[in-house]
C-alpha cells in the first residue's frame, strides 16, 4: 500500500512512526498546511512533501490517513472518496453531528476508518473477546476511566468543540464496542476544577456520564483534564458471573514491597507511550482491510454514533436533564 500522509504535527508523527513500522505500507507522501512542517517529517521518515492536489490526483497513491486539524476532514475525505482512495480518519469527523452524517452518506462505498485506537490496544481488545466469550456471564455494568495527565494549551481548548466531543469522543465508543448494544439515554455532569480558564473558555475539564442501553445495562465515564500521576487509562466490566479489568499500563509492572509499604511504577505518561502499540494495530487493520476488502474494526458509522453521544452528551450537561439519544 502507497499512503499520503496529511498532516505533519504531533498526531501524524505518531503515525509516520507506525507506517515506518508496517513492511507492507509505504508513506509516499507528507501533505501539511505548512510546507516546511511536512519538508521536515518527509525528510525523518524517508518520504517527500507534496501538494494536497497531486496526492488526490496521483493513481498511484492507494490510501489516505487524514491527521490534519479537524475543520479539514470533511473536505478530505470527500475528495479522497471521489478519487477511489482508502481512508483512515483522525476523530473526529468533524465538530457538527449533521455535516458528519452527511458525509458518511458520500463515502459510504469506500473504505473509510476512523482512528478510534483504542479498540486496538492489546489489554482492551482481550477484554472485548473476553466479553464475547461469556467470561463474566452477562454484561451488567461498565465503568471506564480516562484521565489525562495534564490540561492541553488553552488554545486548543477554545477550538476543540469541547470535551465531549475532543477527549470523551473515545471513550464513547468504547463503550458503545464493549455493550455492543444500543444506548438509549445520556445523563451528564461537568464542571471546571482544574483551571478557571478552561471554564472561562466555555468548557469543562472535569465530566461524569451515565448511559444506559436498551436493555438497561448501564455504564459510566469519567473524565478529567489532570491526573498527577499520568495516563490514568482503565476499564472495569461487570457480570452475573464476575469482572473483567484492564489496567493501566507502566514500563515494566515492577512492585517493590518492603517496611514502608508496596510502591508500584506510576502509568505511562501520555497517549504517544499508552497506545503506541494501538497505534501500529490500527494501522495494520486498516492495511489488512484494504487488502482483503473488509469492514475495518472502526468505520466511519462509529464515528458518527460517537459524535451522536458527545452531543448528548453536551445537551444534558447544559441543560441539566437525561437526553434520549433518539433525539438526537
């Protein structure tokens, strides 16, 4: 497979570092608003910048990974669906739940993936075969935990359509994968208590979210903007017949236990060190399905059940009240 890369900032050095990784995928071409950005990662990885135009022109570019600001998605897909190329597609589609819906429509015949890595992190994806295999009986409840270790600059914060939609967007679909069932109502709670400014922006930096599936089970997410001791990333499932935990993980897993009590190593810092390895799973998966001409494990339907969440999400938060997804 031949890839373009569009664009060159943090995240799509993150997958620069899985396509050099990957034997059968070749990063063929670094796109980025800013020249010079994709002339330096281009040179790192042994590729060349090129002209947005030339990659959607290019037959012999096969595949597309979209990890440019999100206003530009829309656009991006839509053309690489018209040129006949795969794409994988950074969350979310965009910030607006009905401009999302209708370009899932225009690219419904294509290959679309959504970066939606966690699905593809070691621990969570053993969890999910688990669940299908009735390790703890029947799934009653579903509690996740994400925590970042520290507040994003406030700039980000003021175009990132708030933590709904930017930081919880995950972990709704991770719970939407894990319940494997429709969720019908959202109830959620927010506040800024971690920097007065992030509120002064029109966000919260602190959320819980209750749901609740049609068939009554019932999951909660909790989400903060800091955790001191870094990637705060677990997911705990409840059965009839027991409980299933993915852990945060550390460098090693040491435990030291002596007179002061047992210490263990504090998580992993941030997502680049969390979800390498998920990083460099969802790239195969989406090599694998290019090739064999299957569904990926995310599509871009679950983007948009996603955004559909985090949009009810907001609506409760703001105006205090259960929002039924239907009405959304």
């Amino acid at each position: 497979m031949k890839l373009a890369l569009i664009g060159a900032g943090r995240i799509g050095r993150v997958h620069a570092l899985s396509v050099a990784a990957h034997p059968e995928v070749t990063l063929a071409a670094v796109v980025d608003a800013y020249p010079e950005a994709a002339e330096t990662l281009a040179r790192d990885f042994g590729s060349r910048a090129r002209d947005i135009d030339d990659v959607f022109e290019d037959p012999e570019i096969d595949a597309v990974l979209i990890a440019s600001s999100t206003a530009t998605h829309i656009d991006y897909l839509e053309r690489a669906a018209s040129a006949g190329k795969a794409m994988l597609c950074e969350k979310p589609i965009a910030l607006d739940l009905a401009a999302s819906r209708a370009t899932a429509e225009r690219v419904a015949q294509s290959l679309c993936a959504l970066a939606f890595n966690r699905r593809h992190d070691p621990q969570f994806s053993a969890l999910k075969d688990q669940l299908g295999q009735g390790r703890i009986g029947k799934l009653e409840t579903l509690a996740i935990t994400s925590r970042d270790p520290e507040p994003p600059p406030l700039e980000y914060v003021k175009g990132s359509g708030g933590l709904f939609r930017d930081m919880m967007i995950h972990d709704f679909d991770m719970a939407r994968w894990l319940l494997d069932e429709p969720i019908v109502s959202v109830h959620a709670s927010g506040s800024c208590l971690v920097d007065p400014a992030i509120g002064e922006a029109g966000d919260v930096d602190s959320a819980v979210v209750v749901m609740k599936t049609a068939s009554g089970r019932l999951c909660t997410i909790s989400n903060s903007r800091r955790a001191v001791y870094g990637y705060d990333q677990r997911i705990e499932a409840f059965g009839s017949d027991g409980m299933l935990q993915a852990q945060n993980e550390c460098d090693t897993r040491l435990k030291f236990v002596g007179k002061q009590g047992q210490l263990e190593e504090a998580p992993r810092w941030f997502f680049l060190e969390r979800y390498a390895e998920a990083y460099r799973r969802e790239l195969d998966d989406f090599y694998q399905s290019w090739r064999e001409g299957r569904a990926p494990r995310a599509g871009i339907t679950d983007g948009v059940e996603a955004l559909r969440l985090a949009e009810a999400a907001d609506i409760s938060r703001r105006e205090g009240r259960t929002v039924y997804v239907e009405e959304v």
